[in-house]
C-alpha cells in the first residue's frame, strides 16, 4: 500500500468498528413494554384527554391537617434534642397519624394521571405485575415511610418489562380507594393502571 | 450482478482455508457475544423468578442485597442470627399475615440445607406466584413424629440419585471437610418437590426442630466431646428453635409495606432490617450491571478484533489477487464491480461466521445447559433468538460488510496497469 493508504483503510474500519458498537446498546434502551401472559406484547389504548392530572397533595382529603393531633408537642420541637424521649414520641406520634391516612373521596373511581416513583412488588418471568407508587425519591428506603394515603398500589393492564426500581413513571389509571381493615383499619388506594410510562415533563 | 456474485463466491472458495479461519474467528466472537447475552438475561430471569409473593425478607441487620442473596439464594453468608422472640414481635405486627423463619447454614453434599417450618411449602411462591408442589412424597408436618424427615429439591433428588425411603447424612457447615458430618442422626425423605428452576431445587428441607436436634451434642462448630445424644433422646428435649437466620413475611395489605420495614428497623431488641425482594434485586443488577457492561464490552471488543482479522486476510490476498483483478477489469468489469466482489466477499465471510457463531451457541446451550443447571443453578433456556440478540448478530453482519468495504475500495483504486505490469 502506499502511505496515506493505510490511514484511510484505519478510518474506515475505525467507522465499522464504531458502527459496531453503536448497534448493540439500542438493546438496553429504557422501553417499558407490557407483555401478556400468553407472551405477547400488546400497546395499551386509552384517551389521553380522559386522564386528569393529579397533585399527590390531591389525595388527602381537603381539610386533612396531619400535624392537627400533634399540635400540643410541635410546640416544644424547638428545644428536644434528637435523642430526647419526647422527640421520638412524637415522631412515633407522626407515623401513626402518616399509617392512618385518610383518603379523598372525591377521587374514588376518577382516572387520572400521576408521576412517581416505582417500588416493585412483584416480578415473574414476563416482568412486574405490581408495584407501589411513592411521591419522592427514596421514600420508604432512606426516610420513615410516606402516609398512607401517599402510597398508591399499581396493578398493570400486563407484566411490564422494563421497569425497576425507583424509576420514574407517568401512570394512568382508575383510582380505587380500597378500605381494608387489615393494616391499621387504614384504607388504601389502589390504581389499576392503564399505561405506564417514562417520566416526561 | 449475479455473475458477480458467483465470481465473488468462487473466488472465495479459492482461498477458503484462509476464510474459514477468519469465518472460524467470526464464529467465536459471535458465540462470545450471544452466549454472554444468553447468561445475562438467564441469571437475570432465574434470579428474578426466585421468589414472588414474599413482601419482606426479615434478618439480621446487614446489607439488602446480601440479606436477599443468602435468604433466597443461598449465596453468601448471614452475618448473624435473629432471634424467635424478635420474629414474634414482627409477627405480631397487625399488618403481618404470615411469617416463615427460615435456618441456613448446613450442607448435604455441597446442597444447601434449608431448615423451616411446613408453612413454608404453602407459603413460598416462585415466578410468577406458583406454589411448590410434591412431585413424590409428602412434606413434613413438624411434629416430633417426623423429626428425621427431610424434603429434597428436584435437583438434589436427581444429581444425587435418592428415592424416597433413602436415608441422607447432613454436614455442619459447607461439608467440603469430613468429620464435620451429623452422621449419628441420618434424615430419611419423605418428599421429593417438583421442579421449579430456582434454588429450592438445589435445597435438602429439614424441620426447625431437627436443625436444633442435630446441633444438640455441638458446641462452637464441632462435636462436643464426650458428648452423645442418640436421635431418638434428642426428642426429649426442648426443640423449640431459639434462632434462626432470616424469615420470609407475607403482608395482608402490601401498601403497608414501609410501615412495617420501619417498624422492624425500629425493633429495640436486636438490629433487624427488612429488605423488599424486589428493590434488593434492583440494587444487585446496580452492581452487577457495571460487570456486564464491561463483559459486553469485551465481547464486542473481542467482535471488532476478528473483523479486523478479517479486514487484514482480505487486504493482504489483494496483492496475490492482482491478477485476477486485472483479468476481470480487462473482460469489461468496472472498477464498482470490483468493489462489489470484495464487499460481497466480506459479507458472506461474515455471514457464515455468524451463522456458524449461533449454531454453536445453540449446540452449546444443549450440551453445557444440563451440567450448568447441576453445578450452578443457573437455567439456560433454549429458545428463539431475542431482540437483543438478533441486533447483536446484525451488528456483526453489518460491521462485517462495512469493514470488509476496506479492501473493496482498495481494489477499487487499483488500477488496471497496477495489475498488468508486474513491478520491478
């Protein structure tokens, strides 16, 4: 070969080569798919105009003040120390009230669409089926955990794939408020989800 | 155009001990390439159908992901015990529908020994919410009765060769050393579990209450000395587990979830944390992923380094090929066409090292499968190629033909009198 020749033929193959790796990260690409039992993928349809966008604040009922009962020791916060008795009561005291949450009525049976993040429950072979809807990052993991009525109970239309943990989604879905008297008499939402999606803003 | 084509495949077999190698360097690159994706999204899949409907693993407190390897996958170790008294009072939580103590640590022939209750043949869920289910056999019921009874995963049953009726001998700790054996209390099985593609497979189930019986006459990791109990004064004393290694819970309300992790984080008699199964495993394939990443990296350095392979067979055959370049450029070739017969060269080279790279891929899945499922646990499924995969061998054609256009557009350049008038 004459020289210059071989810088060429050293471009080209760098080209190919970069062609080359180019190509196979398209298969980790973040896509959430949902897969029915049978195997197959299926494209959710809905209307995106029948979801309405709701706050998480949304879902405590109106006049909910969750610091109300806790008045009286809230006055003296400024001066427990950390370690003080009473500080923890009144932590503990705050986590009972969070777990007995009470839910918005008015939002029981509405569609709506809600950002979040995911907290898998449950995974077989196709992908997840359930999972929990949190409104911050980390909740539940790094900080006592949200009230109740700010932990929302997905069930999707088909496994996702594609998912996991602490993702950021869009989910559009029937809100159900699901009273059951197990965990603390508190009643729960549950979202029957008909889509979900990346987070976009 | 299909004259030329021909031409180009002739002429290649011409030279085809040079090209199989290249195509056999191909081969193996692709085997590298789909076997490692096949392993990633196996172990993935085995991993992640290894538990379902188990809402919170129970422990001592260390790390989630290590909790979880341990409890459901009998990797690692537990960095300490937790006590019964410690699993009531989780138990005991209004938001708790059922909890399985679970006790880890001795070995049967290099198989995991799992010791429990018989709640857990009910409660245990894999993939996507199945029961386990008696293939042969029953479970044991706890009683004193069935002390001695153990229930043995597909897996052992069969790498193992026992029936039901055979009479097993369990190792303290991971049994690679003889003399750590709890020969003089031999388990007899009962049951043999249907199999499921997860670690119960490789797993010998035993009572809680015969984990404490064997361990009876043992103190500090070995036979006490001078000390006997026979099986059968075991039953007399107190069997009742004081501790185990983690416990499985099953919540009524699963949104409770993080109320009752907090609660057990927060259990003043001892460190305990609980970990979501599935959050544990979003953390592992956190770690994990970095090496795969890597790994497929290698692979498809590995892809490039044979593409160049065989780039440099190709570039170097020219200089032999003048020749017979010149002669197809003076009946009338045009220089594209010259392109043409290198590029298609390159191409089908490519194309038959794939073919062949996912022929052995699928033999290797059919003949290493079996023995990885023995030693390893890990299921390599056969089936029809993935998207991944398919983009994977579709980037190795593609970057084949486009290396290979190296060489074509030298030959391209080559002019007529290049090959004609030999050099001095």
């Amino acid at each position: 070969m004459k020289p210059g020749k071989p810088l060429i033929a050293l471009l080209a193959f760098v080209a190919g080569a970069v062609a080359f790796l180019a190509v196979w990260p398209l298969s980790a690409s973040p896509m959430i798919v949902f897969v029915t039992a049978e195997g197959e993928t299926v494209t959710p349809r809905f209307d995106p105009a029948a979801f309405r966008d709701t706050r998480w604040y949304e879902l405590g009922p109106k006049d909910w003040d969750p610091y109300a009962q806790t008045a009286a020791l809230r006055r003296d916060i400024g001066s427990l120390r950390d370690a003080d008795p009473r500080a923890k009561e009144l932590l503990r005291g705050v986590q009972e009230i969070w777990t007995r949450a009470p839910t918005n009525p008015d939002l029981d049976g509405k569609a709506i669409r809600i950002p979040g993040y995911v907290v898998p429950l449950d995974r077989g072979p196709l992908g997840m089926s359930e999972f929990l809807l949190v409104p911050y990052f980390g909740a539940c993991i790094h900080s006592p955990p949200p009230p109740s009525n700010q932990i929302l109970r997905v069930s999707l239309p088909a496994h996702a794939k594609g998912l996991k943990s602490m993702d950021q989604v869009w989910v559009r879905g029937t809100l159900r408020i699901a009273r059951s008297e197990t965990a603390h008499g508190a009643s729960a939402y549950e979202l029957s989800a008909v889509t979900v999606e990346p987070y976009v803003r | 155009m299909r004259s030329l084509l021909g031409l180009a495949l002739r002429s290649a077999w011409n030279r085809r001990s040079t090209l199989s190698l290249v195509a056999f360097s191909i081969a193996l690159s692709t085997l590298l390439l789909l076997g490692f994706e096949r392993i990633r999204a196996d172990v993935r899949q085995n991993f992640s159908q290894s538990v379902s409907g188990t809402d919170l693993i129970v422990g001592a407190r260390t790390g989630a992901v290590q909790l979880m390897l341990y409890a459901v996958f009998r990797v690692g170790g537990a960095t300490n015990n937790v006590s019964m008294d410690a699993l009531r009072a989780v138990a005991a939580n209004r938001a708790v529908d059922w909890l399985v103590p679970i006790s880890l640590g001795d070995s049967h022939r290099s198989f995991p020994v799992l010791a429990t209750t018989p709640e857990y043949f009910k409660r245990f869920q894999y993939g996507d919410h199945r029961k386990l289910a008696t293939g042969e056999g029953r479970v044991f019921d706890g009683t004193l009765d069935q002390l001695y009874d153990c229930v043995l995963g597909a897996e052992v049953a069969q790498a193992l060769g026992y029936r039901l009726g055979d009479h097993i001998v369990l190792s303290h700790g991971s049994g690679a050393i003889p003399g750590a054996e709890h020969a003089d209390k031999p388990f007899t099985v009962v049951g043999i579990l249907q199999r499921t593609g997860t670690p119960v497979d490789r797993t010998v189930h035993i009572s809680l209450e015969a984990m404490e019986a064997i361990h009876l006459d043992w103190a500090g990791g070995a036979p006490m000395p001078g000390m006997h109990i026979a099986p059968e004064e075991a039953r007399k004393f107190d069997l009742a587990p004081k501790q185990v290694t983690a416990a499985l819970v099953g919540l009524k309300n699963r949104v409770a979830v993080f109320a009752v992790q907090r609660a057990v984080a927060d259990y003043k008699g001892e460190p305990l944390m609980a970990v979501l199964p599935g959050v544990a495993l979003d953390d592992l394939w956190d770690v994990i992923g970095v090496g795969e990443k890597a790994l497929l990296g290698m692979s498809a350095m590995v892809g490039v380094v044979s593409l160049a392979g065989l780039v440099a067979v190709v570039l170097a055959g020219l200089n032999e090929r003048r020749r017979e370049l010149a002669v197809l450029r003076a009946v009338g070739a045009a220089p594209r066409h010259l392109l043409l017969v290198l590029a298609a060269e390159g191409a089908l080279v490519t194309l038959i090292g794939a073919a062949a790279g996912l022929v052995v891929t699928v033999l290797s899945i059919v003949l290493l499968g079996p023995w990885l499922q023995a030693r390893y646990g890990i299921g390599l499924t056969l089936e029809a190629p993935s998207v991944e995969q398919w983009s994977l061998l579709g980037a190795i054609v593609v970057a084949g033909f486009l290396s290979s256009l190296v060489p074509g557009w030298r030959a391209y350049r080559m002019s007529l009198v290049d090959g004609l008038s030999p050099k001095a």
